[in-house]
C-alpha cells in the first residue's frame, strides 16, 4: 500500500466536527434524561429504580443512538488521522461545545474559573496541533 498523508485534511477536520457534535448531543441527553428521572439522590440502593426512569424518556436513548453514531465515526476518523493527532483536538472542541450548549439548553451556570480552565485547554491543544504539524512536516 502506498504511505497516505495522514496530516488533517478538511474531509477529516469535517468528521471530527460532526463527531463533536454527536457526542455533545450525546452528553446534553445523558444530563437532560437524568434530570427528567427527578432523582437527584442517587444511592446503590435506588439506581436500578433510577435506571428505569431515565431509560423510560426518549430522550436517553438519543444519546446512546448518537454515542454508537460517535464510535463508527471515530472508528473512520481513526482510518484517515492519527490518534494523537485527532483525540486532542476533537476533544478540545467537546470541552468548549458542552459548556456552551449546557448554557444555552439545560441553562446551565458555568464559573469563571471553569472558563479559563477551558480557555487553558484549548491553548495546550493548539500547542499539540502545532506540534503534529511540524512532526508531520519533517
């Protein structure tokens, strides 16, 4: 087989985008299916009785359809990019995507500190884009 260029091309940044966006789904019906439960005093005890209720709403069950979506993907992403290479910055996007939607949908309070921690994130990202690109260049 002739070596591919596994550098990120705009067919793979597009996937991985569409990834991030089926695992935000994902997590935003996980939170939304858990608050719908109404129990928010989760034992050992009573998590079969929590299970139920949320597994009862729809709206769980489009979180595990998006995350099985999310692994087939990711599974092509891996085909095209390394694994190095495309985990941190289709991360990085989750980790500013999540904040954003959960305080857009589930109104959601998010702290300063949260904030910068994210913007922290996203700087070291950058920093390891960077430097698979040079790597990838010599």
């Amino acid at each position: 087989m002739p070596p591919r260029n596994r550098s990120l091309s705009l067919k793979v940044l597009s996937l991985i985008l569409f990834w991030d966006l089926l695992t935000s789904v994902a997590e935003l019906s996980f939170k939304a299916g858990a608050s719908a439960a109404g129990m928010s005093d989760v034992t050992t005890a009573n998590l079969l009785e929590f299970l139920i209720r949320v597994l009862s709403h729809v709206i769980p069950w489009i979180g595990i359809a998006c995350y099985i979506a999310s692994f087939l993907l990711w599974i092509a992403i891996l085909s095209r990019a390394d694994l190095s290479f495309a985990y941190p910055i289709g991360n990085v996007i989750d980790y500013v995507l999540v904040p954003v939607l959960s305080v857009i949908i589930l109104h959601e309070t998010i702290p300063l500190l949260r904030w910068v921690g994210i913007g922290c994130i996203v700087i070291g990202v950058y920093l390891i884009s960077t430097s698979a690109a040079q790597s990838h260049d010599t």
